[in-house]
C-alpha cells in the first residue's frame, strides 16, 4: 500500500499505463485526519501510476515523479494493512 499525507485542495493522480482488465479494483482509503492532514492509503496494480498533483506534466516521466509504497519504518503507516 502506498501512503500519502495530503493537505486540503490538494490532490492525486492516478494514471493507469497500460490497458487494465475491466473490474480491476484500485482501492483508495482515508487512514487518518489530523491537523488539516489526511492520511491516504492507495492499493492498485503496478500499471497505475499515482502521481502527486504539484507534479509538474513535464515532470511526469521522469522516475522522480513516481510515488512508491512506504518502506521507512519510522512512518506510522508502515507495515499496516488497511485491506
């Protein structure tokens, strides 16, 4: 699961890359709001991309620009499954 912080007005983008089956689900979770902060946890196929919206569109095929699943330990969310 990908997690996010976002603040309000601010948004994601998902982009699937590849033609995905019809039904794939992509789950998108409120895992906690706290201090004008919501906690966003994404779970989609490795064919969806999930950009942060102040990405710029030039920026968006540079690997840079590509979010990945939390592997920091010392986030709250890491190791949880929110599924």
């Amino acid at each position: 699961m990908l997690v996010l912080t976002r603040k309000r007005d601010q948004f994601l983008v998902l982009t699937a890359m590849v033609d995905i089956p019809k039904g794939t689900e992509i789950k998108v979770q409120i895992t906690d709001v706290a201090r004008g902060h919501a906690t966003i946890g994404i779970s989609a196929p490795k064919s969806v991309r999930v950009l942060r919206g102040e990405i710029p569109p030039q920026a968006i095929d540079s690997p840079e620009a590509i979010t990945q699943e939390t592997d920091d330990p010392e986030h709250p969310d890491f190791g949880k499954d929110y599924a």
